[in-house]
C-alpha cells in the first residue's frame, strides 16, 4: 500500500522537531525517527489499530506525547497529522474530508 503524507502533517513535524532541537540538541532528531518509525510500522500493520467513531486510525509514538493519525483511500494510507497528544483534539479531523 502507498503512503501519502499531508503537507500539514509534515509541516507539523518540522516545528516539532525544531522546537525539541531549541530545546535540547539532538532530542528533535530523536522525534523525527520515532515518527518515522511510526509510519514504517503503519505501513505494515495498518489494519491493527482500531477504527476510531470518525473513520481514522491511529498510532502513539512511545517516548514523545504525540500520535500519528491516518485513514485507507482508495489503496492509499493517508497520513492526516503528527498531533500533541494534550493539544486541540481532532484539530485535524477536517483535512480527511478533503481526501476522501
């Protein structure tokens, strides 16, 4: 199955990564490959994690308070957000309306 990764999602990654590397050198690194890893995960066990009331799946990172929501179109794993876990839920939630 294709990965496809909003602009939004990778927007996101990228202040969080510059936010965590102000913070202290080489923590941003270190979200940028658990994301990464998150997303290989998904891309092999996408079916695993349950469908949530508004039609997306998601995966935590173990270390940092984020998650990686997504959802299946049309052969396609569309990667919505790299979202805080502690931050304006579901702010993301509209994009999937603009895939599918």
């Amino acid at each position: 199955m294709k990965i496809e990764i909003l602009l939004e999602a990778e927007q996101e990654l990228t202040e969080a990564i510059a936010y965590y590397e102000e913070t202290e050198p080489g923590l941003g690194v270190r979200l940028k490959e658990e994301v990464r890893a998150a997303i290989q995960w998904i891309s092999h066990n996408s079916e695993i994690p349950r469908l949530r009331p508004n039609g997306y799946q998601q995966v935590n990172l173990k270390v940092f308070r984020y998650y990686v929501p997504y959802f299946i179109w049309n052969d396609t794993i569309w990667i919505l957000a790299v979202a805080h876990g502690s931050r304006r839920p579901e702010y993301w939630s509209d994009r999937k309306k603009r895939i599918g």
